[in-house]
C-alpha cells in the first residue's frame, strides 16, 4: 500500500515536470530553420537582443555582412536579408551552404572567444 503511494506521487511529479518543460520550450526564441525544409534537428535556440548583450557585440555586420562582387564591403550590412539569401542550403558554387554559414560563424566565435555554447545540444535544445 504505501509502495502504491510513492509510486503515484513520483508518477505526478513525473508528469508535472513534462507540462513545465514542455510549456517552457514553447517559450524560447529561435532561428528559423523552414529553409532547410525536413531539419534534422530542432532549431537553435537564439534571442537576437539578449544575445546582443551577452556577447557585448556592437557591429552589426560581424553577422549582417554585406558582399558585392564577391568582395566584403566594410561597414556596411545586410541586416534586411536573411542569411538564406546568400548561402542556399544546399552548396552552391562558392558560397557556403547555410548549415556551414551558421556553424561557421556562431560556433566560430564561440570557440575562439571561449565563450556561448559549441555542443550540439546547447544551440539545439529542446
Ligand atoms: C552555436 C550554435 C550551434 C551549435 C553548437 C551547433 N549548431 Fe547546428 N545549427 C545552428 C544554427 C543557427 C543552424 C541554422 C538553423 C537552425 O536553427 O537549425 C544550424 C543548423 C544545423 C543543421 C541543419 C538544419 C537541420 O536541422 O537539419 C544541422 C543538421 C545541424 N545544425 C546539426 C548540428 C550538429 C550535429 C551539431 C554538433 C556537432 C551542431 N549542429 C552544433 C547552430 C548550432
Ligand atoms: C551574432 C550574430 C548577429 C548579430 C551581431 C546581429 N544579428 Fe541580426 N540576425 C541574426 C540572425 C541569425 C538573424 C536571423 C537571420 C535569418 O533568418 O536568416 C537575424 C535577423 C535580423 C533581422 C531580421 C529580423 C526578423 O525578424 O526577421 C534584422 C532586422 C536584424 N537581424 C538586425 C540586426 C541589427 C540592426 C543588428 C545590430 C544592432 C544585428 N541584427 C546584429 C544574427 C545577428
Ligand atoms: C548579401 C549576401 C550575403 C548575406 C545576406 C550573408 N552572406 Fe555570408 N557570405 C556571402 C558571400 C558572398 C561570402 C563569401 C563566399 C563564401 O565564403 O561563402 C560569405 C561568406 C560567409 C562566411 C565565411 C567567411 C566569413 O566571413 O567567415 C560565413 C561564415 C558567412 N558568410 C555566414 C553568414 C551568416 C551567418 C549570414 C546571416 C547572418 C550571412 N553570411 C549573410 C554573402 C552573404
Ligand atoms: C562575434 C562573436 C559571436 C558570434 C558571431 C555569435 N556569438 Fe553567440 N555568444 C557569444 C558570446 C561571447 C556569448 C557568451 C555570452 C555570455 O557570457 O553569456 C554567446 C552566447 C550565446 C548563447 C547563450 C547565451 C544567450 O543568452 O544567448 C547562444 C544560444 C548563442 N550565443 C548562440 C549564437 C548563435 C546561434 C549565433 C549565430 C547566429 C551566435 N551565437 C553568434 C559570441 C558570439
């Protein structure tokens, strides 16, 4: 009888704690990943203000840049255009392929700053 009793209530905490974690993934702010049409993974968490504070970045264009001929332009962005304009999904000539592009220059950063996430699971938690 007692047994039966624990067992219920972990079965409760159980189930509480899917409602909350599940509610609370509802929550969070991602990148779109429709472009990559049947993704793998779910998509990357990514608050676009609060990670402009965490990281202390100022430029825009270390994300947003802008090229013209082949060439970067400094200074200026691309902050209307979404990084799938430029980097198709799947490779093209040469440009990157946009999987690569976001990895490139998320995890890129993280690494060299030793800072933000690189597992998998950290940017693709669900
Ligand atoms: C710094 C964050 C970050 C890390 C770490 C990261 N990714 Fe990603 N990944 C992204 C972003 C951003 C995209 C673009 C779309 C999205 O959100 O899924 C992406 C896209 C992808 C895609 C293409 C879309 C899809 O779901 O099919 C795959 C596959 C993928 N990542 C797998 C991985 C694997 C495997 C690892 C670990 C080896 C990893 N990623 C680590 C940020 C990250
Ligand atoms: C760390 C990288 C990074 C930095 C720095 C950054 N952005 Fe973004 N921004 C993104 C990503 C990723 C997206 C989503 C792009 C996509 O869907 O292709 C985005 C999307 C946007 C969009 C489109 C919004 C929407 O809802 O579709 C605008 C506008 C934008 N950024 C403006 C800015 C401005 C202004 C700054 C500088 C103050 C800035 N960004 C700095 C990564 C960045
Ligand atoms: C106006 C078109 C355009 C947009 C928008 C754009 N890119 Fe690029 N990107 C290019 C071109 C062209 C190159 C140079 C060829 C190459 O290496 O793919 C490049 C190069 C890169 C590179 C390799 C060189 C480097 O700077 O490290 C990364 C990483 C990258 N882009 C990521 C992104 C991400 C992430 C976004 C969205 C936030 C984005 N790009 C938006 C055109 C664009
Ligand atoms: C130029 C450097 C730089 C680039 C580019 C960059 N990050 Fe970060 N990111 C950071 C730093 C630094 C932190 C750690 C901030 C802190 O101390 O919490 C961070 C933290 C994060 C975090 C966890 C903290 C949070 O509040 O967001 C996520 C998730 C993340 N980055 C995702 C991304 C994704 C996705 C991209 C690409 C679209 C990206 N980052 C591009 C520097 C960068």
């Amino acid at each position: 009888m007692r047994k039966k009793g624990l067992y219920v209530i972990v079965m409760m905490a159980l189930f509480s704690w899917a409602w909350v974690s599940s509610y609370s993934d509802e929550e969070k702010t991602r990148i779109d990943n429709e472009e990559f049409g049947n993704p793998k993974r779910v998509a990357c968490v990514y608050d676009h203000d609060e990670h402009m504070e965490a990281s202390e970045l100022e430029e825009c264009n270390v994300c947003h840049h802008l090229y013209e001929d082949g060439k970067k332009v400094e200074d200026e962005t691309s902050e209307g255009e979404s990084c799938a304009e430029c980097h198709e999904v799947n490779s093209s000539e040469d440009t990157l392929p946009l999987r690569k592009a976001y990895h490139t220059r998320c995890k890129g950063c993280h690494m060299t700053e030793k800072a933000g996430p690189i597992l998998c699971g950290e940017c693709h938690q669900r």
